[in-house]
C-alpha cells in the first residue's frame, strides 16, 4: 500500500535522513546567565543612576513657558501663547499624576504591582490629556489648533532631553 513516509522526527533542511540530535537533559548544566551578588548590583545602580519622573515634569514645565512667551512675542498675539501653553499643559498635567501614581507606595510593592500600576497610570494620563484637548476650544479664548499642537509636541519630547540631561553616574575620586 502507497501512503505517507514514516516520519521519525526533526530533519535537517527537509531531508528525511538526518535527524536532529535531542538536547542534552543535563540538569547540573549551569545556565549563561548569572545573577548578580549585592555588591555587583550596587555597582550597577551606582554607574546607571535613574532619571526622576519629577525631573521630566519640570522640563515640561521649563519648555512650555518658554514656547508659549516665544509663541506670544514673536507672533503677537496674546492667543497663540495661550494656545502653545495649553498644548504644553495637556502633557505637563498627565505627567505629573502618572508621575505622582508611579512614585506612590502601591507601585513599589512587588514586581507585579509595579507593572500593573504603570499600565494603570498611563491609561489615566492618555484619558487625561484626551479630556483636556477636547476641553481647550472651551477654555482657552480665540484657540489656535496649530499652536496648541506646537506646545504639546514640543512638551512631549522633553522626554528625550531629560534623559540627554539625567544625572551622571558617580565618579570615585583618588
């Protein structure tokens, strides 16, 4: 009777003939990866120090005001500052509560509950400047869209300055 070759198992590049070998189930073989004794690890959070959620928030603060008084004078117009200070708010405001959820005594429990936190927290900070962006043709008077979106990008991307700005490892002087 024709049918199916009996298969006996992995092959190499399709040919039937050569099988692959199984791995070894030594169970004393010793893993690459190998954890850190204390010492090493103080080492490494000493020479990787990290950057403050409260840092990134202040440079949002910093870039807004001054875009939204550059925005102000070199345009004239009281409107467009308001405009580009509000942008820069819809970020600053979600930041420093996600910031002020991140820095809680919840989220620092266990592993677990920091990444649930975080997730927690970053929706809230996306709900937060949606709200505040759908709010702004009502608070802010003679709204300009173009403005407002300046300052909210320009506020975003503090985020890659404080890190160009993050507290430098400590050297040991001799």
């Amino acid at each position: 009777m024709g049918g199916f070759p009996k298969f006996s198992g992995p092959t190499v590049a399709g040919n039937p003939t050569k099988t692959i070998a199984p791995l070894p189930e030594d169970p004393e073989e010793t893993s690459p990866v190998q954890p850190l004794t204390a010492e090493q690890a103080r080492l490494v959070r000493e020479q990787n120090p990290a950057v403050s959620p409260w840092w990134v928030v202040a440079g949002q603060v910093l870039v807004g005001v001054v875009a939204a008084l550059a925005a102000w004078v070199l345009t004239g117009r009281q409107n467009v500052g308001w405009s580009v200070a509000y942008g820069a708010l819809a970020v600053v405001i979600p930041a420093a509560v996600f910031a002020r959820g991140l820095t809680g005594k919840f989220s620092s429990l266990n592993a677990g509950t920091a990444a649930v936190g975080f997730l927690l927290w970053e929706m809230v900070k996306i709900a937060l400047t949606l709200a505040m962006m759908a709010m702004a043709p009502r608070l802010v008077a003679g709204l300009s869209w173009p403005a407002l979106l300046i300052g909210l990008v320009l506020a975003m991307k503090v985020y890659w300055v404080a890190l160009a700005f993050a507290p430098r490892p400590k050297t040991k002087s001799s």
